[in-house]
C-alpha cells in the first residue's frame, strides 16, 4: 500500500484563541475528503502555538544577567536569550547565532524552539513578536485527537511536528514534538530479518520519518500549508504513545 | 498535490552482479505503473551494495592493534571494527556496542555503515558476512538515473539512502547516503516567510525528508521493500547534486 501525504487547503491564518480541530473539519468538508480508520494528521507546531497564545513580544521581556552574558557569546538579542533560557532545563552548547538547549519538554532543539518568523504579521510590522512552542505538545495532540475522532467517528492519528537541525548534517527535517494516537518508536528488537538472522538493535523512529515526509510538503513559510493529512502509515496507533518515546536517556546519549 | 510514496512489488533478492535498473524496470512493469517526469526512486543502499559485491566474510578479517583496542572499550567483534575502522576517516565517539565514526563518503554514521542482518542467508547459514556501503553512491545513483532515464524517457530522480541513528533522539531513520536529481538541500534563505518578515536560515534538507518518509514504508528487515517510487516531490529536480551538500562543514559543526 503507498502513503499518501496530502496538504489540506483552505487552512486560513490562525490567530489566538482559534479552533484547530473545527478547521481541520472545515478543511477536509471543502476538500470534499473522505476519512478513514488510521488516518493521521501532521501539524506543524506553529497553528497550535498560535492558537494557544504562545506568543511573547520581546519588549516586554527582561533579559537577565546570564541571558546578557550568553547573548554575548552567541550574538543573539538578549532578550530572546532570555526567553531561550527560560524555555530550556539546560544550555548542550552555544555557537555564533545558535543555543543549543535541552527544552523543558525533553528534547534537544536550537533556540528553544522559538520562532521569529510567521508571527509578526499577525500584529502589524513590529518585528519583535515571537512565538515559544506550545505548553504540552502531547496534551494538545490528545485533545485534538479526541475532537476529531468524534467528528469522523473512526480512530485517528495526530502527529504535532516542528523543523530541527540535525547534528553533523546541513539543513532541517520535520521532527515530532508531540503525538497521540501515532507510535514515535516501533521496535523491531529481536524480530528475524529475512534470513532469520535475529535483528540485534532495530528500533524505527517512526513518528519522526512520517514527520519529516509531511514536513517536505508543507512547504516553508511562504506556502503555508499547515497540515498534513497522512493514509497508509504502516504500523497500528497506539493510545499509549509520548514524545518521552523519543528522547534518548541522558545516559545513553553519547552527544550531551 | 499530493506526495505519493509506493513500495516497488515483485522485487528480488538481490545477488551481486545483479542489475538494479533492469530489476526496477521490471518491477514497475508488472506492477503497471506509469512513469512520469520528475519521479523520485528511492532505494536502500543493501541492495546497491549487494549488486555491487560490498560483502566480506569477517574470517578473512585480520584486526590491526587499534581494531583490538577500541573492540575492547565498545565491546565489539575486533574484526568489524577493523573493517569499521578501513572504512572511516576517523572515529567520533565510542560507546558500548557502538563506534560513531566519520564516514570516508563524508557523513557521520554508526559502525561505519556496516550492516550485519539481510546478509548471511545469500550465503547459508554462517553469520560471519557483512556488507559494506558502496564505494561511491553518489556514482551509483547516477549510474542508475541515466539508465533509467533512457528506458522511461522522462527525467527522474534517484535517493539511496541509508537508516541512521540521530544524536539525542531514540530510533533510526531513513537519511540520504547519495543521490542524483535530488537535491539534498533546498535553499529558502531571503524568501519572505507569509507576512513578509525575510527568514534567515531555512535551509530544507529535503533529501532527507524524503528519505524518511520513504524508509517508512520500506519496512524493515522482515519485509523487504528495498525500493519506493515517490510522486510529487515539491522541488525541481537538479543535475549538480552530491551527498556533500548535507554534511556540516567540520567547522560548524558544534558536535564532533
């Protein structure tokens, strides 16, 4: 069977406060698409972020003195260092333009996975409107998940993903930062590979290949297509998923 | 438009020797599918090293001094990591069961790209075989565009890639090892995002989204789908391509 990635249109700006679940619907109503059991939708986080009110203007942020000092250090506006520390546990490492950190959600992301860009326009030509991810991926995943399985009566998939820098390699992929319904890892641990010869380590990232592939048609920033519906995804959902699934144990990391 | 990523049917184990554009061709043939231009194929290196001989037997393995030491830090048969070791430039970091090392393609991959499962049973029963990347799959991928560009007379795009660990995350996922038609990284920087506001740095490692959400329907091991067509690829297809443009230049990269 093929995966089918397709962008929803008719997907309008989102502004605070906003019904992502009820534009989904009306997305797919106009679309004239059919739903089924298993389907899944990527989202990128910044609708969700939006619509959550995740959004900070940098006038009104005051940057301490460790955000005065790393500011320094990467040559970042000091307030928005502020706000990267704030949304951090931990700094892994500062380059010129780029903090490193541990999010408080677990994962590993540049700048706190703060985004400047999409969001001023929203507020006129003031360029200081950032916008911070939302509080509890999963939470809004689940919550949306629920919405919309009431809505098309069959069982489905959300997949809230975000572009990250990779280490060692040029350029960003999608990469999830919360799900429901949609497993981040499948373990292929021990099942017999086409000879029988017993896999020894085959865990498949499988949240974060289905992010990425939507992530290649949403288009970046100019196209705005800010959901993904996805038919085919190969392994069953799973109530019992968490982005926790795919944060490697700080033990285990050999790259802090 | 939609993304469409189909598994080839009817695709046998490959030997080496094998033609890989004739087992493609035919393939689609029996499948009756329609080639259309700017069509993506997308392939797991095992089976382009297959075809090009890259098996070894580890018996005829002699480990160096540096193979027997750093087997003993990682815990590793020391004859692989002779041949990890021949086939790196240097190693990055060690970890138990696990060498991190730059490849001599250039990237930075586990266990040199050396593969253990779906080997052995070309050859009965012994475990002893493994399989190595091909020599230069830049090459290989633009080998097979041209032969498969002459027998479907459109022009089309080749990805082989490869499944990776990540730094900080858990689970491997299809990257980009080679390619040709298929750029690796697609440049957004100075578009204006939706209200605008100039990005900074979008650089979308495109090759890599599509490498995932390909590997995704691949399956892995058990299954054996080595090769995936993909339809609506959102970029235009391009002749000056190479795996170099998503490696981090060793001075930017805050992770070696």
């Amino acid at each position: 069977m093929s995966l089918i990635l397709t962008p929803l249109k008719y997907f309008p700006l989102v502004s605070p406060g906003d019904d992502i679940a009820l534009l989904i619907s009306s997305s797919i109503e106009k679309m004239n698409m059919d739903i089924k059991d298993g389907d899944i939708f990527i989202i990128t986080q910044k609708v969700i972020s939006k619509s959550e009110n995740r959004i900070v203007n940098l006038s009104e942020v005051k940057p301490g003195p460790k955000a005065k000092e790393v500011a320094k250090v990467c040559g970042k506006d000091p307030r928005l260092v502020e706000l990267i520390l704030s949304e951090s546990k931990c700094v892994i490492r500062i380059g010129p333009g780029i903090i490193i950190v541990e999010h408080k959600l677990g994962f590993v992301c540049a700048n706190g996975g703060i985004d400047h860009s999409n969001v001023s326009g929203l507020y006129g030509d003031q360029k200081d409107w950032v916008l911070l991810l939302p509080i509890n991926p999963d939470d809004s995943a689940r919550q949306l998940r629920n919405r919309l399985q009431m809505q098309f009566k069959v069982s489905l998939g959300i997949l809230i993903i975000d572009s990250h820098g990779r280490a060692w390699r040029n350029g960003i992929v999608g990469t999830s930062i919360g799900m429901a319904g949609v497993p981040g890892i499948v373990d292929m641990r021990g099942k017999p590979d086409l000879f029988d010869f017993s896999l020894r380590i085959t865990q498949i990232a499988a949240a974060d290949e289905l992010a990425a592939g939507a992530s290649l048609i949403m288009g970046q920033a100019c196209e705005g297509t800010p959901v993904v519906h996805a038919r085919g995804f190969p392994y069953p959902l799973r109530d019992d998923v968490n982005i926790k699934d795919l944060i490697r144990d700080k033990k285990r990391d050999l790259f802090r």
